[in-house]
C-alpha cells in the first residue's frame, strides 16, 4: 500500500494524473466511480482537462460503487444524478456508458447480480477511487461486512446517516436507510485501488485503513490485501498515522516516472 500525504489539490492531481495516464494508454479504460466530497477535487481537475487539453471519456466506461434505495429517479442525492452532475457532463461521458446500481429495482438480488455480470463484462474496474467513511466504510460497506462481500443490498448505520444528512439539508430523517453497494471483494477486483481522504474526522478511519489489523469493524482494513492500492490523504487525515514521517520520506524520494 502506497501512502501519500499532501494538500487536498496537489493529491487531487495525482489521482487526475493516474486516470489521465490510463485514459491515454487505453481511451476504453474502465473507470470506478465515488461519490461524496472526497473526489470532488479529482472530478474538477479531470473536467479541466477535458475543457483544456482535450482529455477524452468518449469510449470509456464507469461503474459507480453504491447507490441509495428508493431515491426517485429525478431526486438530485440519487447517486446517479451525482455522479451526471459532479463527473459525467462537465467531460460529456456518454450517459449509457456509466452505470450504477439500480436503486429502484423490484427484484433487488436481481440487479445486484445483473451489476456484477455488467463489470465483469465489461473487462473489470482498471482504477477504482474510493473515499471512506467516519466509521471506516468503504461504498457503503458499513463496519461487519464480509471481506468477501459481493454488491448487495445493507442497512446504513446512524452514524453514516447522520454524516451524510448534511447533503439532505442537514434532515437526517431525509437520509434513506437501505442502499446498494459493492462488496468488499467487488472493490477488491478492481486493478488499481485509489482512495482519498482529508480532514482530521477520516484520521482514525485512515490509521486504521493502512496501520490497523483486517477487521470488518473497519471495512476499509480490507486494501491491505490488494497488489495495488493507493491512499492519498491531507496532513490532518494523517495525523495518526504512526508511520506518517516514513510515508512522506518513501513519496519524497520516489522518481517522478513512476507515477501512483
Ligand atoms: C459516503 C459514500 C462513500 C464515501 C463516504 C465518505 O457515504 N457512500 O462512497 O466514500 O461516505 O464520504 P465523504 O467523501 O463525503 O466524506
């Protein structure tokens, strides 16, 4: 696990520079996407070089981690609709290459499977971002969820809710009870695992994501076991970080060449 602390832009570029080499490489690169505030520096930055350089989703594919149960189809928290606003118009990624779970299906096993035939079909995630929760989750793998998980449906815990109220105007009783997420061992598939955090409430999230034993009391724990996973965080997400000086001297000497 590589771990990066730098101000929220410049890890912001980092993760743009990661997709912007893939996207180069292979313009049909199968991107995973996140929601929440962690990746909203990424996103900016990627829709900066779309506008300026001419970086091209065109033949790309996304596949979004989670997604809210019962959320109408219009309602502007509805995954979905975040990842269109956030990501997918400002770099004009074409509406039906970017999926996401089916918040609003009836047969709910049904579309979970269906989504993971639909990675799968479509080569697997060639860079999953991720952020994390408070509570150590990742998508929305609350804390006693199997390492092995597949996209399933799971009960958000009240402290996620009461986190995430602050984009339902701060109502927490706005905030749905179910979603839809990827498993752990979904997540796990992806080739490349990028995740960002800043702000010293992610800091025990972060030191337990990196330093803690593999718990599912911390989903995150979880990428400790992945060949290649990435942890971009801000001097206060890493401020209990016990190996925090290592990380900084092994990025410091690290060749320019090598990217993340
Ligand atoms: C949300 C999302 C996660 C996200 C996390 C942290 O509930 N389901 O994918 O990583 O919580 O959110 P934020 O980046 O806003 O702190």
């Amino acid at each position: 696990m590589e771990v990066v602390i730098a101000p929220a832009e410049e890890l912001a570029v980092l993760a743009a520079d990661a997709i912007e080499a893939l996207l180069r490489r292979d313009p049909a690169t199968v991107l995973g996407l996140a929601t929440g505030s962690s990746p909203l520096r990424v996103y900016d930055e990627l829709a900066r070089r779309h506008r300026e350089d001419g970086l091209s989703f065109a033949d790309a594919r996304g596949f979004m981690l989670d997604e809210y149960v019962g959320l109408d189809a219009a309602h502007p928290q509805r995954y979905r609709n975040v990842i269109e606003t956030e990501i997918a118009s400002r770099v004009e990624w074409p509406a039906d290459q970017v999926s996401g779970p089916d918040g609003l299906a009836d047969d709910i096993p049904a579309a979970c499977a269906a989504y993971e035939r639909a990675i799968a079909d479509a080569g697997g995630v060639d860079l999953q971002l991720l952020g994390i929760g408070t509570d150590g989750h990742i998508a929305f793998n609350e804390p006693g969820s199997s390492l092995a998980s597949r996209t399933r449906i799971k009960t958000l815990t009240a402290q996620t809710r009461v986190d995430n109220a602050r984009f339902f105007g701060d109502d927490v009783d706005q905030v749905p009870t179910h979603c839809l997420t990827q498993g752990l061992g979904t997540i796990m598939q992806a080739r490349h695992l990028v995740l960002l955090a800043t702000g010293r409430q992610k800091a025990e999230a972060v030191h337990q994501l990196v330093e803690g034993p593999i718990s599912a009391m911390w989903p995150g724990t979880v990428m400790q076991l992945h060949p290649h996973a990435t942890v971009l965080v801000d001097d206060a997400a890493a401020s209990r970080l016990q190996l925090g000086d290592y990380y900084r001297q092994t990025f410091a000497s690290k060749p320019d060449w090598q990217g993340l």
